[in-house]
C-alpha cells in the first residue's frame, strides 16, 4: 500500500472518530428532483456551492453530497504515487505548462 493511500486512510479515520454517530444533514439539496432541460441546466450558475453536486440525468436533476468516494480516493492516491515517480516531483515544479 503507497504511503499517500495509508496516510490519507489515517487522516480520514482521524477526523471522522470525534462525529457524533447521531448526527444528521438537516439541509436538502434544492435541486434534486427538478426536471428541466439540458439547456436549462447549462444556464444555471452552481458557483454558490450549498455543498451538493448536481447532475442531469435524462431530464432530471441527481445531486450528491460534495465530496470524494471512497473509490475516488483510490484514484487519487494512484495518481500521486505515479507522480511521485516523475522528475516534475524531485524538482517540486512542472519544468513548463
């Protein structure tokens, strides 16, 4: 197992052993549900982030909380540790962009 997948495990476990297992979100997502077109989706400005991801789904709107899956975790860590293996990462900048 890469160190950044063990570490980022650790943080995770870290932060969520002081939640309260009772705890609840109170707040809805004010979109989910909502039919409308693609168009209508496009126009809609999401930039005040009320902490969920919204999709268009066939004339539907889906939403999900914001945050990483635990499968996307895995992606990241395999992405950290192939750039850890890159000289871009020995030098701690891109040589170019």
């Amino acid at each position: 197992m890469s160190s950044a997948l063990s570490e980022e495990r650790k943080r995770r476990k870290t932060a969520l052993s002081g939640w309260d297992s009772t705890l609840v979100r109170l707040q809805k997502p004010r979109l989910a549900g909502r039919r409308m077109s693609l168009a209508q989706f496009q126009g809609l400005d999401l930039s005040d982030s009320d902490g969920w991801k919204y999709e268009w789904h066939i004339g539907v709107i889906e939403s999900e909380e914001e945050s990483a899956k635990n499968k996307e975790w895995l992606i990241v860590a395999n992405l950290l540790r192939a750039f850890e293996g890159t000289p871009h990462h020995r030098r701690g900048k891109p040589s170019s962009l």
